[in-house]
C-alpha cells in the first residue's frame, strides 16, 4: 500500500472516531434534557460557552448562565420529557468540529396547553486533551 493510502485511512479512521464521539457526546446531552439530569447537560460544555437561545436571554456567556437557562426551559417543559434529535449532522477538523440538526421538544403553554417546537440547533466544539468539548450553542425556529 502507498504512504499516501495508508495516510488517506488513518485520516479517515480519525473522522469516523471523532464523528462517533461528538454523536455520543450529543445524544447523551439529549437525554440529559430529558432526564432533567444538569450535571449530565453541562458535561462537556466549556467554561466559556456562549449561547444564543429563543428564549430570553437571547445570549448567555459562561457555564453558570448556560445552566441557568435550563431553569427557564424545564418551567416552559414541565415532565413532558421530549427534547428529540431528529436529524444530525457532524463536521470534524482536527481541533474544532461543528453540528447542526433539527430537534423537537415540548411544554406547557401559560395556558396549560401542551406545545410542541421544532427548532434548529447549531453546536461548535473544540477538542481540548483529547476530549471535544462544547464551546458554542444556538438555537432557533423558523421564522412564521
């Protein structure tokens, strides 16, 4: 087999290993919202992570105000434990890795009246030792 060949496939086992681990990565954060398991949300998130979310505040900066805007989504949520990746994508490099996807999840209107959201989301990641971490979220919806 050429160097070149044998190169090509390394790399390519690298992709599929880091594809597999932020596929992981980001399936066990999804069941952390369903769960309402905090610890297992903010698993993996960097210190610095930034978020741009539908909800107020349209942007939070650091690991203390990402967990806090877990309050205001399990008050909207209440036990429905919906919060589903329904499609993913997963884009690696070396040292930084982006995801985007469509998700669902689900709450209570201040009616009492169960909602259902489809909405987008968007994650950068950074390895660091080794391990990808999230630097980044946003989430959207479609505009009406």
């Amino acid at each position: 087999m050429s160097q070149r060949k044998s190169e090509h496939r390394e790399l390519m086992a690298n992709v599929d290993s880091d594809e597999n681990q932020i596929r992981s990565l980001l399936e066990n954060w999804a069941k952390a919202v369903r769960k309402k398991d905090i610890d297992g949300i903010l698993a993996y998130h960097t210190d610095d992570i930034v978020m741009f979310d539908v909800p107020p505040p349209f942007r939070s900066k650091g690991i203390a105000a990402y967990r806090k805007t877990w309050d205001t989504f399990y008050t909207w949520a209440k036990d429905l434990g919906v919060f589903d990746i329904l499609e993913m994508k997963i884009i690696t490099g070396s040292s930084v890795a982006f995801c985007y996807a469509s998700m669902r999840c689900a709450g209570c209107s201040d009616s009492g009246k169960r909602e259902e959201l489809k909405f987008r989301l968007t994650i950068g990641l950074k390895k660091i030792a080794n391990q990808w971490m999230i630097a980044h979220e946003h989430h959207s919806l479609p505009s009406t």
